[in-house]
C-alpha cells in the first residue's frame, strides 16, 4: 500500500498515481482512519510511503474483510488504458 504524505510531488495523492501506481487502470483509495476503524493496522514499511496492512490471520474471511474496507476500486485518471476510454485529460 502507498500512502499520500504530501499535498504535492512524488508522494502525494496525484504523484503515485501518475508515477508508481501509472500502470494500474483500477486502485482503491481509503484512508488509514478507515482501515483502523475496520481494526487493520498499518505499519510503515521499507521507503517512504509504503505501508503495510496487517491481518490477524491468512483466512479467506480476513481477506473479505479487508476488501470490504477497502470499498469500490476507482479508475486512475493517470493509466493510458483509463486515458484512452476516456479520452485526454483536459489541461
């Protein structure tokens, strides 16, 4: 999971989105007050922003669980299959 830290450049909201996560025509957006109410914790792992969503156990039930807080996957506007559909972004 990568995390918006900032409100602009690489590690901001639009920055993984056009930058790391460019080649994802669908992601999930949900926030870290969300998954904690949910009863995730998430862990800062590796390099700034990636984090990591612990689950209490490997079962099917926890993985519904999780992709229950996680809500409905969303189109990235910056993915050049989504772009194409869509047609360009507008300036």
């Amino acid at each position: 999971m990568f995390g918006a830290l900032d409100n602009e450049g690489n590690a901001s909201r639009d920055g993984l989105l056009a930058g790391r996560l460019v080649t994802y025509p669908l992601v999930h957006a949900v926030t870290v007050g969300a998954l904690a109410s949910a009863g995730f914790e998430v862990l800062a792992t590796f390099r700034r922003p990636h984090f990591t969503i612990r689950l209490r156990t490997d079962s099917d039930a926890e993985a519904s669980r999780l992709l229950d807080a996680l809500g409905t996957a969303r189109e990235n506007p910056y993915n050049g299959e989504v772009q194409r559909h869509r047609g360009p972004r507008p300036l």
